[in-house]
C-alpha cells in the first residue's frame, strides 16, 4: 500500500471516486443490497475496470504505433 494519498497515485480519477461514493451510498443507504447482490456488482464493476485499463493500454500502444 502507498503512503501517498490517492490524489498523488497514478491513475487517481477524481469523477471516478465520486461515482463510487455515490454508489456506495446507494448500496448502504438508499437501497441496500443483499450479500449476493453486493458480490455480483463486485465482480461487474471489477470486469468494467479490467476492461476500462486494456482499452487505456491498447489506446497507448496505437498511439505509439502512430507516432513510428
């Protein structure tokens, strides 16, 4: 774990952390969610950030691609 705080990690996304508060909040306040359902969205929203980060990689290498 990094002794900075997440603003100063990579790939800190301050609209990001505000839609997972957000989502949070849903999940304990406004509409709780059963244990199963908790894991369900636990594995989508991990799939989604699996996802979020090969498209990233994948952009990257074009542009590198592009530049040669």
């Amino acid at each position: 774990m990094s002794d900075q705080p997440p603003e100063a990690t990579s790939g800190f996304d301050p609209e990001l952390d505000a839609v997972l508060k957000k989502v949070l909040q849903i999940i304990y306040k406004d509409h709780p969610l059963s244990p199963n359902q908790i894991l369900v969205l636990s594995s989508e929203l991990q799939r989604l950030g699996v996802h979020r980060l090969v498209q990233e990689h994948l952009r990257k290498f074009q542009n590198r691609q592009d530049s040669v």
